[in-house]
C-alpha cells in the first residue's frame, strides 16, 4: 500500500542560535524516527526566504510560510 506522507509544519522560534539548534535537533530526530511516514517543513531550512545573500521582505516570508502551513496535515507549535 503506497501512502500519502503525513506533512508537518514546525513552528518555532527561530532568531537565536539557540532556537534554531533546537529546531533543527528536534526535526532531525522526527526525520530520523519516521523516514518513510513524514515530510516536515522546517521554515529556517527554507533557504528561499532565509538566504542574507538574497532578498525576501516580511511579506514574501508570510506567503511562502502560509503555503505551506495550509497545506500541512499537523502542526508541530514550540510555544
């Protein structure tokens, strides 16, 4: 039986070093314990909008953070 995978939205700080070690260490472990059932969207790991050597203002951000927390199935909220 060929499944769909389970896409997950991380959502988390991410402004400190700190924060973004601790993202990238829980979703990394989520990766590992799940490799065929889950897709995860990591918004630090975007490089789209994350990239200092490019440009994306605050709203380009929101539309591609927004795309793909619509079409998440789960979010994961680091509150």
């Amino acid at each position: 039986m060929n499944r769909k995978k389970l896409k997950i939205y991380f959502a988390s700080p991410l402004f400190t070093d700190m924060e973004r070690d601790y993202n990238k260490n829980v979703v990394d472990k989520i990766r590992f314990l799940f490799p065929n059932a889950v897709d995860v969207y990591l918004p630090q790991e975007n490089e789209a909008i994350n990239d200092k050597t490019g440009y994306a203002d605050s709203q380009m951000i929101a539309i591609a953070d927004t795309k793909e927390l619509l079409d998440a199935d789960l979010v994961i909220a680091v509150l």
